[in-house]
C-alpha cells in the first residue's frame, strides 16, 4: 500500500508477496486497490519449493502490476513455475521466456513446457474472483478448479451455504483454544498422546469414572464422570467418523485428586463454562496437514455432545443432519473444494478460517427425499466405526468406504453411474497428485 504512494502513472510495482494476499479476507482491499488501479501484468508462483526468499517457508508470489487503469479484456499472465533457475543465466532465459510468451498468448491460451506452465487470463476474470484470486494458482492441474466449477454449477439446485445454514437452523461455530492456564486437563486416548503435554492417558474404566495413568511417572488416579466432559484432543490419528466410543475426556469439575493435573482447581468452574458453550454434535478440522499419515478425516460427530481443540465446534445441528454432513465434509466435493480454495500456510498444511466455512457449499438436507436421505444415513451407519488410512493412501488406493461416500453423494447430487465414473476417475489420481506435490514443496 506505501509502494502505491510512490508509482507514478504507467509506473510498475514488482513484488514478492505472501500467497496468502491472493486468498485471505484481511487482504481484500489489496487486491481490490490492485484491480482498480493497476493492470496487473503477471502473477508468479514455484512448485519446486514454496517460497523465492531465502529462510522463508511460507508459499510466495511474485507480483508484477503496472499502474494504469486498464480495460477489463487486458491480459495478466498466471505462471506456475515447475524448476526454479539456479543461476543468473537461467533466470534471464525463464523471464525472457514469459515475456514472450505474454506478448504471443491469447486469452485462455495455456503454454507449457518441463519448466513452467503460463495461462492467460482477462482483467474481469482476477475482478470477478476478487474474493479468492489463490484460485489461480492453487493446482498443478489447471483442469481441477474447471472440474470443480462445472460440477458447482450442476448441484447448486441440491446444496446451499453453509453460513445459510447454520442461520436456517440458529446453529453457530465456535473455535476451542487450549490455553496454557488450562493445560492439564485433557485425559487422552494412548494413541493420540503425542506430546509432553499429554501426561494423562486412559488405561480403563469403572461404573463410576475413568482410571487414567501419568505417562511419564507410571501413576494412576481415579476420575468420576461427572468431572468430565467429552472431547477431542487433536483430530490427528483419529481415523474414525464417529467419535462417542474414542473420545478423549476434559476434567471441568474439582475432584478428590484434581490438583494432580491442575495446579489452581479453582479456574475449573471457569473451565467448565467454556467447554459448555462448545460441546457439539458435529466437529470439523480447522488447521491441518492434508498430506500427513495422522491426517485420516475432516470431519466428525459424535452421539454425544463433545468439543474439539482447534477445531470447529458446530451447535444447533438437526437430528441426523450432523452424520449427513460429517459425509460430506469428508467427501470427494469439498476434498476438491478445499484445495482449490484453501488459504495455504506452508504446502500441505492449510487452515480453514470461519469465513472460508460459512461460504463453503453443503448439501441441503431440506432438499433430500426420504430415500436419499436413507442411502445417505445407511452409508453413514455401515462406515461410522471403519478405521479410514490417511487421506493421501484413500485417494491413491480408492479406499472402498470412500468410494462409497464418494457414490452415495454424487447420486444424490444427480450424477448417474457413467457421470460418477468418470468424476472420480478423475479426480482421485489428480488430487493424488496434487497433494503428493504440496508435500513435496514443504521439503524443497
């Protein structure tokens, strides 16, 4: 914004930038000052690793816009570069390339070659997807985000917003931080203590509580149920849908050996509270690694209410409404959705913010007819409990309680067999792909 006091008219900006200006929704008034003032000339971005500067780990652009108030049908040029050059020489040869290619390419040509894709686009294309301009260069692909855009605009008869929604039904999203004043209080499964943090972990249960062990002194204590409450520690290695019978638990009331894992039992009440307000029937990952061994669901519910660290807590869900969601966050559409759209930290790792969530597509279950709502519960109940690989191997394997969430979406989406076919087809061996080369650019 300083730079844009200095340029003159028909002056130039060259930038590098955060990838996360092109996507998040403090950034807006950047790109809309950029497209109302500027002519943006090319956007740039690396594949081989995620940043230009030296040190930095999070996903860079290079931005170059000249100033002037140019026409809606002038052109900016989209490059994804496969290689980046390793010496002076072979960056005068890519940039001498892309200038070339600028001044012969039309309109929606696409060039390509071993070290960089180029597409170009119009004006009114970076104006009509100011909202999200990351679009642009989120997929190795390019056919991805236009697969995804075609079947968006054939199910929009069959879903809704997700904001839309939670206003329908008075619901809300709430975030859960795990403050330090507060740490201590979790009792997790074996499986999901992966951190210092995570002293206590479940070893059996009684009629009346739950016995839990220090994982580092070997002690055990004895905690009644009505001291604790339901929840998820971190949704990392938990690879079933349904959560009731491997939750974590949340000490939120003072008992006879409380000081063993908190300090001050005497915040427990405030404690308490705040789990309150967030125990939820539906729970949905906030920040993640799409590409990592522990990352095996989206989504989840749960028969009992429970709340989740780091993630989204979602109050006010209908009756069944929340294992018809827990599908199809978990399916192949917002899969896609999520990638396309996804504000990127740094490779495979992404974040969903509230904003993001409300405005993202969901099936409408007030559009469902009984029998599709039954196929879709009957798929529910048959792979509630199915342990699920991370998501990576579901899409490289065709995990067969994936297909079938797959299948049983986009036939109530309206897709008949041959339809369905060919869209995951598709679409698995290219989100394969596509996650495989965002793990690979946060070790370059």
């Amino acid at each position: 914004m300083l730079a844009d006091k200095f340029v003159e008219e028909d002056g130039k900006l060259a930038l590098v930038l955060p990838a996360t200006v092109l996507r998040v929704k403090s950034a807006f008034g950047i790109r809309k000052l950029l497209t109302e003032k500027y002519q943006m000339e090319h956007i740039i971005t690396a594949w081989e690793r995620a940043a230009f500067s030296e040190g930095a780990q999070f996903r860079e652009i290079l931005l170059i816009a000249r100033k002037t108030k140019a026409p809606d049908n002038s052109k900016c040029c989209i490059t994804s570069l496969k290689k980046l050059p390793t010496s002076i020489e072979e960056a005068r040869e890519s940039s001498e390339k892309i200038k070339m290619a600028t001044h012969s390419m039309s309109v929606g040509d696409i060039y390509f070659d071993d070290n960089m894709t180029l597409r170009m686009i119009t004006k009114k294309e970076l104006k009509e997807n100011l909202g999200n301009l990351y679009i642009l260069i989120s997929s190795t692909d390019l056919r991805i985000p236009a697969v995804l855009e075609q079947v968006t605009r054939k199910i929009l008869n069959k879903t809704m917003r997700f904001g839309d929604y939670l206003e329908r039904v008075k619901g809300q999203i709430l975030r859960f931080d795990y403050k330090p004043e507060f740490h201590g209080t979790f009792v997790v499964r074996e499986f999901r203590a992966i951190k210092k943090l995570d002293q206590w972990v479940v070893k059996e249960f009684t009629d009346e509580g739950v016995i839990v062990e220090n994982r580092f002194t070997r002690e055990t204590i004895k905690i009644p149920f009505k001291a604790l409450a339901l929840g998820l520690r971190r949704p990392s290695r938990t690879d079933k849908m349904k959560l009731t019978d491997i939750s974590d638990y949340i000490v939120i009331s003072n008992f006879e050996n409380s000081k063993k894992l908190v300090n001050d039992p005497q915040i427990l009440e405030k404690w308490k509270n705040y789990i309150n307000l967030r125990l939820s029937y539906l729970l949905i990952s906030r920040r993640f690694d799409i590409s990592a061994r522990g990352t095996n669901l989206l989504a989840f519910c749960s028969t009992k209410p429970m709340t989740g660290v780091d993630m989204w807590n979602v109050r006010g869900i209908l009756f069944d409404d929340d294992a018809i969601l827990t599908l199809w966050f978990n399916g192949i559409f917002n899969l896609t959705s999520l990638l396309v759209h996804r504000t990127e930290t740094r490779g495979a790792w992404m974040k969903i913010h509230e904003y993001m969530l409300k405005d993202s597509l969901m099936l409408d279950p007030s559009k469902l007819s009984i029998e599709e709502r039954n196929l879709l519960l009957e798929v529910f109940n048959k792979i509630k409990d199915v342990s699920f690989p991370c998501v990576l191997e579901q899409l490289r394997g065709r995990f067969w309680a994936r297909v079938e969430i797959d299948r049983a979406i986009l036939k109530v989406l309206g897709f008949n067999e041959q339809e369905t076919n060919q869209i995951l087809d598709y679409l698995y061996p290219a989100l394969t792909k596509e996650i495989e080369q965002l793990k690979t650019l946060m070790q370059g």
